[in-house]
C-alpha cells in the first residue's frame, strides 16, 4: 500500500525572485516496499552537487540541508535493515 505526500522544503523562503514554495514528493511506503540507503545516497550526493553548483547562498544552503537529510534517511534506512535481520535471526 502507498500514500503520497508533499512536503515543504523551502516553505516561504524566497529562491532567487521566484515567488513560489519548493516542494519535495515523497512517497510513503510500508515497511518491505521502502528503498534502499544507496537510493537515498545517491539522493544526498545530487543535492550536494546542486548546492556546489548554485551562486545564491540561500539556495545553496538550502540545497546542503536537503542532503543532510537524505544522508541521515540512508543511515536509518540502513540501521532498521541491520534491526530486522537480526531480528529474523532470531526467530530462525
């Protein structure tokens, strides 16, 4: 089963004289259907590569942010993975 959601990111802050929020969908999955670190890695490292390439601090801040973010799901993604291995070692 999947939900989306539409999260602010950048919520009222003011990119550069565009006049628009910046939204970020995510979709929600239940547990076994969730993607793996290095998706949300690969997800960090390109919002690295975007505040590297942007010229307006804002932006570029926001952009580090973001992939903070990403870096930090993929260490949780990767420590519920280790949680439920053991967990099924376990039971086995």
């Amino acid at each position: 089963m999947t939900a989306s959601v539409v999260i602010p990111i950048l919520g009222g802050t003011n990119l550069a004289g565009l006049h628009s929020n910046i939204y970020l969908a995510v979709r929600m999955y239940s547990r076994p259907e969730y993607y793996s670190p290095e998706h949300y890695r690969h997800l960090g490292s390109a919002a690295k590569q975007r505040a590297a390439q942007s010229t307006a601090p804002g932006v570029k801040e926001a952009f580090k942010d973001v992939a903070r973010h990403w870096l930090a799901l993929a260490e949780r993604v990767e420590w519920l993975d280790s949680q439920l291995r053991r967990q099924q070692a376990g039971k086995s």
